[in-house]
C-alpha cells in the first residue's frame, strides 16, 4: 500500500494552478472539468507517467467545514502541507525572486531546516530541506 494522491483546499483553482505550475513549478497531471470545479491535480517536474508516485489534489474549499478548517490554520500559522527540498536556501532564494512571500528566512530546529511560504490560494506550505 502507498500514498497515491492527497489534498489541499483552495480558495480558487485556476489560481492555484497558475502558482502551483508556473511558481513551484510543478506540472498539471490531470484537469478534469465536473462543471462548477474541477479535478485537479499537480505533481512534480520531471516524474515520469510511469514512475509518478504522488499527485496533490488541488480541492475547491466550496463545504463550509472545508472553508473554517483552512482559514483556521492559516490564521493559527499551520502548514497545510510540506514539500521537500535538497537545497532549501537555494529554493528560498528562487521561490523570494518570484515573488513568493515567507513568513521568515529557512531556520534550523532539531537539525531539520524549515520555511513556510504562503502559497496565494488560503494555504502556508512548509518547505522542508532533506
């Protein structure tokens, strides 16, 4: 058993998938219209097809509980989800020089090097250097 696909609320998807691909950028597996959203997914550059082992669903907030949970731990400062990265300065660097906004510099805690960005569609997203 793995892991094949997990999900972020977002407040708009067509601007999630602008900053999802063309900031992160990661690549659109699947956008599927089902009339008022969307399923949509991304993964990362350069996966192949065959080897892709996750998508993240980029999920339209459209319940209520789904809207009170997110600004909820936007408001609190959690992360929504985590993405990892081998060289987190040089991805903070890359993601400030598009504009990206951090809640601060990439900081060492428990030997582990971490910074939250705000990803523009209602979520803080934790990058984390492995």
């Amino acid at each position: 058993m793995r892991i094949g696909v997990s999900s972020i609320f977002v407040n708009d998807q067509a601007k999630a998938q602008e900053f999802y691909t063309n900031t992160l950028g990661f690549i659109t597996v699947e956008d599927i219209d089902l009339g008022e959203f969307r399923w949509l997914t991304v993964a990362g550059q350069g996966e192949r097809e065959d080897e892709r082992k996750f998508e993240l669903v980029l999920e339209p907030n459209a319940h209520p509980a789904a809207t009170s949970f997110q600004q909820a731990i936007y408001e609190d400062g959690i992360p929504a989800t985590m993405f990892y990265s081998d060289d987190i300065n040089t991805e903070y660097q890359a993601l400030l020089d598009k504009g990206v906004m951090f809640k601060d510099k990439p900081v060492e805690n428990a030997g582990m090097w971490t910074a939250i960005f705000d990803d523009t569609v209602g979520n803080w997203i934790q990058l984390v250097q492995v």
